[in-house]
C-alpha cells in the first residue's frame, strides 16, 4: 500500500521577495539531504517562479504507511500511520524556509494528497482481491 502524493505547494510573497526565496529555495534543495519530508524521499521536484509573487514547490512523494490491524470480537480495525496530510506539508515548508521571509503557503487545489479514507478503501479493495484471487 502506498500513498503517493502529487502536491503543488504555493509560496505567496511580495514581488520583491520572490527572488531572494526562490534562490533560497533553489540553494536548499540543492542539497541532497533535503529532498525528503518526515523521512520519505521526494520522488519529483521542480520549483516555479514564473508568476508575481507566487512560488510553487512542484513535488512527488511515495509513502509507504504503516497499517495498524486490531481485531476484537471478531471485528477488524485499521488504520494507517505515518501517511501524509495538507497540513504536513505545509508545516514542512515552515520548518525549513527562514522565518525572515514573509510568505504565506498553501497547498493548491490541484493537489491529489490521498486521505487515510481513500488509502483505507484502496487497501479494503486490494484485500478483497488477494482473498478472490487466492
């Protein structure tokens, strides 16, 4: 099971700001260890700075959630930790942009960041079919 993540993270600032932060940016990531979030590699990145006063962090990460079985009176309880959410990404960036920058930052609509209902239903599915296939 895997939570993949196809995110566009807006980076809102004055006009002239935008190109000391996306140089920042561009000089972070640079870095090899930095191209990661809670742990899980960045399988895309692509930073953008065409528009005024907007930034976006084009990004792709695969992770893999831990999935939590519990069974009690012949029920069975899932759930999922370490997947991602908005917030977790949106926090990522707070973490390491300089808190010298006046920026907001969104997670753009366009966005497909899979819920732990969505990965809960893919993973029901998927055992269903082991359990067909079988």
């Amino acid at each position: 099971m895997i939570q993949h993540c196809d995110v566009y993270i807006n980076i809102l600032c004055a006009e002239e700001d935008k190109l000391n932060i996306s140089e920042w940016l561009r000089n972070y990531f640079n870095e090899d260890n930095h191209l990661c979030i809670n742990d899980n590699p960045l399988t895309y990145l692509e930073i953008y700075d065409e528009n005024n006063g907007l930034i976006v962090l084009d990004l792709e990460v695969d992770v893999t959630p831990l999935i939590e079985k519990d069974s009690h009176f012949c029920s069975k309880f899932v759930t999922f930790e370490n997947y991602l959410k908005k917030r977790d990404f949106v926090d990522w960036v707070r973490k390491f942009l300089p808190a010298s920058f006046d920026v907001d930052i969104e997670i753009d609509d366009d966005s497909n960041i899979p819920t732990e209902e969505k990965l809960m239903k893919e993973y029901e599915e998927e055992s269903e079919s082991y359990l067909y296939n079988d």
